[in-house]
C-alpha cells in the first residue's frame, strides 16, 4: 500500500503498524512525535494503530529553535 | 539542576512554576549541540526553547538528538510553534510537542505574519491562544508590543506575555520602551521581552524597565563568542533585575554635587 510520510510517498506492507513504520524508518528508539491523517497517534498506541492505504503520516522531533 | 545559585528571594514565576533564572535562551543556529550546551550552561537558563521539525527520513536516524545535549530532566523545555503562520499549525504543533514531551504543558505561541518581518499575525495569535488554553496548554505567547493586545492575551488565560523589542534577529535592541512599561505596569502575569535584543545593554535596559525576563536567542548564538556573549547576558539580565528593584534615581537636567558643600578650603 502507499502512504505519504513527512509529505514524500513510501510503499508499505498492508497493516503496517506505527511502531513497525518507526523501526524500518531508522526512529525505532528514538524520541519522535506521530501524527496519522492530523490525529496524534500517542506512543502507547504504536504497536496497535495499523496504518491504511492513502494514510499521511509526519514524524516529527525536536530541533534548535529560538 | 544546573550548579548554579537559585535566588529563591525574587524567582521568575510561570504558572506556579518559580525558576531561579530570569534568562529564556533560545537553541536554535548554533554550530553544533556542544556549543548549544556550554551556551546555555553559560546562560544559566532554566527554560530553553525548541522548535518541532520533521524527521530527515533516509538520513541516519542515530544522530545525536537536541534532547540529547539538553535533557528535560534538566531544563524545562519550552517547544515554539516558529514557522507558522495560521492557527490550525500553531495548534497541531503544540499538541505534537505535547506528545513528543510526554504530556509537556508549556509552550511558546508564534504566530508570524510575513517573512519579512516575522512580525506576529495577532488575528491567529488570539486565536491559536484561545484554541490551546481550553485545551490545557500554559502558554507563553509572542505578541507586538501593543499594551491593548498583551491585555487581551492575558485575559484569554496565557501564563506569560511577551512582547517583541525589535523584529526577531534583527538586534536592534528595545526600540518602545514605553510601550513595553505600559504593557508590565498593567499586567498580572509575568512580562517577557522576546525577541530584538542584540547585546548585553539591550537585556539590561529591558530588565530595568521591570521586565520580568527576556527570551533571546541570535544575539547569543549569532555572537563571535557564544559562550561568552551568554555569560555578558547573564550579568545583564542580573544587574537589570537588581537596578529596578533598587529603584533607579530621577534624570534631572543640572548636576548635583555628590561631596558637600560644607567645610570647603578657601
């Protein structure tokens, strides 16, 4: 299925989870933010949200900023 | 904590919260996290800003992270919503800093209205403030130095209010004083210059006038010696504090002798 991931379009396994998202991204340990279709997925749902064809996802982190 | 004197006579208090600094540093445009870390420590900052970006997917996701070198058992973390210019992404960033923090409160409301100038859009500012309050956010939000518009936020429910002294980045320093002493003198939560200020004069200036904290962040980063420039903003905003709390002297147009005039020679 497809997906579109902080706005560039990625193919992915039918039903993939949030928190297997995360691990094939490289964010698997890491300190992130998701959000589905602009609802926060909260870390507590990771491993259950399954994602679904058309879905946009944004992964975000904290960076500098003033 | 940081090893560092906390003067519990006067804290800087924010929804309930006191912290012994009266400096807010931002951490953005620094060469790398060591310097954003040595920087700050030199600051003294207790509440230190960070914006909320997407991830670089396919870059190496193992890079050291800003939370890293500035761990939130450490600092209290102040996420912005720098870069929006609508209230649906002022909105949609906080709560995505709300989740990245787990369940952080506080927040630095932005809103901008053109690139320019990154003055704020205080349409959408209202607007993104009323949205976050109700939804249980304490929001520290930027706003023009204008006394009717920090009155209003205030009466929204926002834990701080803080005006701008001069464009962001622009270091040009307090450019209304009088605006901002009509903003402090009116207000019952705490007043803090964001944004303008260049050099250590600048952070003294604004303290005198009875700020209760300024929030910089190119003035130091963008300095020669970042360190050092972080130190010079810790004695100012110090040495600013205690003047208006001594209560400055009247200017008057002649002089006034300082030794008496009594028992000259001659």
């Amino acid at each position: 299925m497809h997906i579109t991931l902080n706005g560039s379009p990625r193919d992915c396994a039918t039903a993939t989870t949030v928190a297997q998202l995360l691990q094939d991204a490289g964010y698997g340990a890491r300190r992130v933010a998701v959000e589905v279709n602009r609802e926060i997925v909260p870390r507590s749902l990771h491993t259950s949200h399954e994602l679904a064809d058309g879905d946009q996802v944004e992964i975000v982190h904290a960076i500098g900023g003033g | 904590m940081n090893t560092k004197t906390f003067d519990t006579a006067d804290p800087l208090v924010i929804a309930g919260k006191s912290y012994g600094s009266r400096l807010l540093t931002g951490t953005g445009k620094y060469k790398d996290f060591d310097e954003t870390r040595r920087a700050t420590q030199a600051a003294g900052a207790d509440i230190v800003t960070l914006a909320i970006r997407r991830v670089n997917i396919g870059q190496d996701a193992s890079q050291p992270n800003l939370l890293d070198a500035l761990p939130p058992e450490e600092f209290t973390l102040l996420p912005n919503t720098a870069g929006c210019y609508n209230a649906v992404d002022a909105v949609r960033t906080c709560k995505l800093a709300r989740e990245l923090l787990d369940g952080h409160k506080l927040v630095k409301l932005e809103v901008l209205g053109d690139q320019r100038t990154l003055f704020p859009d205080v349409v959408e500012t209202l607007k993104a403030a009323e949205t976050l309050v109700a939804d249980g956010f304490d929001v520290m939000v930027y706003t023009s130095d204008d006394p009717i518009l920090a009155k209003r936020l205030e009466e929204i429910g926002c834990v701080a209010v803080m005006p701008l002294a001069a464009p962001i980045g622009s270091g040009l320093g307090i450019q209304n004083r009088y605006n901002l002493l009509e903003i402090i003198e009116n207000a019952k939560v705490p007043i803090i210059v964001d944004a303008g200020v260049g050099t250590a004069s600048d952070a003294a200036i604004a303290m005198e006038l009875g700020c209760d904290g300024v929030l910089m962040n190119t003035a130091i980063a963008g300095a020669k010696d970042p360190v050092l420039m972080a130190h010079a903003m810790k004695l100012a905003i110090e040495a600013g504090r205690a003047a208006f709390k001594a209560g400055r002297i009247p200017r008057k147009r002649f002089a006034s002798a300082s030794s008496p005039i009594d028992g000259t020679i001659g």
